[in-house]
C-alpha cells in the first residue's frame, strides 16, 4: 500500500494508487453524507487554518465545510488580493498562526512553491495542503476533476478528454493532467492559442491543438478554462470576442465532441468568453456536481493528512 500522504502539495508523481484511495474515500464520504450523516468526529479538537492569499470561492468555503464536517475547528486567514508578499512576511505570518496551535494549514498563493516552502519552515507535525499555487498545483481540483469523470466514466483507458484555454497559466490543468494521466488516460488533448499553450516539452505525451473543432472532435469530456488575466502578460491578452469565436464552447462544437460528453469548468465562469451559457447551464454540463464533489474531494484529504 502506498504511504500515508503527511501533507498534499501537488499530484505530480502521486501513484494511481494513492489517487485512487482518496477517490474512493470521497466515494464514501459521498455516501455516508448521502444516508443523513452530516457531520462526523474524526477530527474532533484539530485545528485547521485557511491561509489564503488569494480570492477563492468555492475552495476555501468547501475546505471550510469540509473540515467542519469532519469536526475540525476552522480558522479562516484571508489576506486578500495584494498585502503580503512572499519571503519574510509569509513566514511571520506563518509562525504567528502556528503559535495558536494548527494542525493543518491549506494555502492559496500567487508564487510556485510556496506550500513545499511553508512544508520546509512549518512546525513537523503540522500538515500543508495546497489550495493553489501560481500556475502550477491545484491538487484537490485535479481531484475532485478526477472524481465527476469516474462518477460517469471509470474506464480512464479509453476517454479522450480536451482541455481548452488559457492552460499556461492554469493550475488546474497541470494537477487535471497529473491526474488523468496517473488513472490511465491515454489522450489528452490540450487545445488554446499559441501564447496560453504551455510548452509541448513540459507535456510531450498530451496532443496539442489549436484548433477547438479539431481537439473536441469526439471527446469524452472537455475542460474549459478561464483566461487568467491576473497571470497574463498583456501581450497574451486576446480579444475576448474573438477568442469565444475560435475558442468559445458552444452547442456547434459541443455537438462535435462524443454523444454525452461531460463539459466542465473549475470556476469562475466567464459566460460568452470560454463558454456560452446555455453549455455551462445546459444538460451536459457537469459543473455544480464538481462543485458538490469538492467537499467530499477535500474531506478525504484533510482525513488522510490528519488522521491520527
Ligand atoms: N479556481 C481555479 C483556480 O484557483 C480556476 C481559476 O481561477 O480560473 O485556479
């Protein structure tokens, strides 16, 4: 069996094995919440920090309740868009929190790497997760990604699942890549202009396009994605209205993709630009059961970090 995760910073290298164990556990989860049990003492007097220096929605309010389901107390650090920087004051920050005695801090940040740096200068005994770092890790959205895939389509073997947009900037795509790609899926087709493509040697086993009719031609599930403009430079910035033309999901190309293709977003939602909205609002669209999926996604991480 693959060892106990102490903390969860990225999924790259991750086995299948251990991805599929916390698959499963929010598998179960899902059900025990599903028979009426709402909330369970496994963490009882653990504590968690939310320690976002980014905006979040759904990721911080679903580790909040995700922890809290699991009988953890919450503590909620929001440092906003711009105040702190990293270096010092990250590890001020860090070490006047610890002294209030956590358990767990999950960390959102603008730089690559800040949760393995919080994982070197935290307290041994404290776990980090990542709630997003920069464009390169969000773990527990490549799960919870994982997650509504296998919901309808375990045979990982056999799909081809498009990612579409701005995935330069994406940490969602890199963990959504890792992910598959450790379950077993043999194409993954990678699909955005040639500024927000990320470089074919950093994915050479992924198929990439430009062309959205092209890579949605046949799909078993299709990821669009917001153009990050907090991670552009400006001369990656396309014309939104020309962009939804050659990059927008609409009906004409979702009718392009295999019969039932799932169509998925990690939010925020750009309707018009990545997606039309009667795609994101319409009977393919898988997006509010990934939501629903990331409490249970995040209720298994928190568990195997810190269960004792
Ligand atoms: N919510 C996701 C993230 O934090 C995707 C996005 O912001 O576009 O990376």
């Amino acid at each position: 069996m693959s060892p106990r995760l102490r903390h969860l910073t990225t999924l790259e290298n991750l086995p299948r094995e251990t991805i599929e164990r916390l698959l499963d556990r929010a598998e179960a989860l899902r059900d025990a919440c599903a028979h009426g049990t709402r909330k369970l003492n496994v963490l009882a007097g653990r504590t968690v920090l939310n320690l976002f220096f980014e905006p979040s929605t759904r990721t911080r309010t679903s580790f909040e309740l995700a922890a809290r389901r699991l009988g953890a107390d919450v503590i909620n650090f929001d440092i906003g868009f711009s105040s702190t920087s990293k270096g010092e004051e990250l590890f001020d920050t860090l070490h006047t929190l610890e002294a209030m005695h956590l358990d767990a801090i999950i960390v959102r940040h603008k730089h690559s790497g800040t949760p393995d740096e919080l994982v070197h200068h935290a307290m041994s005994g404290v776990s980090v997760i990542n709630a997003g770092d920069g464009n390169r890790a969000h773990p527990t959205q490549g799960l919870l990604d994982a997650l509504t895939i296998r919901q309808h389509r375990p045979d990982f073997e056999n799909l081809t699942v498009v990612i579409c947009g701005d995935i330069k900037h994406s940490r969602v795509a890199r963990s959504d890549i890792h992910a598959f790609s450790a379950l077993g899926v043999k194409r993954i087709r990678l699909c955005g202009p040639a500024t927000l493509m990320p470089a074919v040697e950093e994915f050479p086993h992924c198929q990439h396009y430009d062309d959205f009719d092209a890579a949605i031609e046949g799909a078993d599930a299709v990821i669009t994605l917001r153009l990050q403009k907090e991670r552009m430079a400006s001369t990656d910035l396309p014309d939104e209205a020309a962009y939804f033309t050659r990059y927008g999901l609409d009906q004409r190309r979702l009718a392009l993709a295999a019969k039932g293709c799932l169509v998925m977003h990690p939010g925020p939602i750009n309707r018009g630009i990545e997606i039309a909205t009667e795609v994101a609002d319409g009977a393919q669209s898988r997006i509010l059961e990934q939501v629903g999926n990331g409490v249970f996604v995040r209720m298994a991480v928190l568990n195997e970090v810190l269960a004792r």
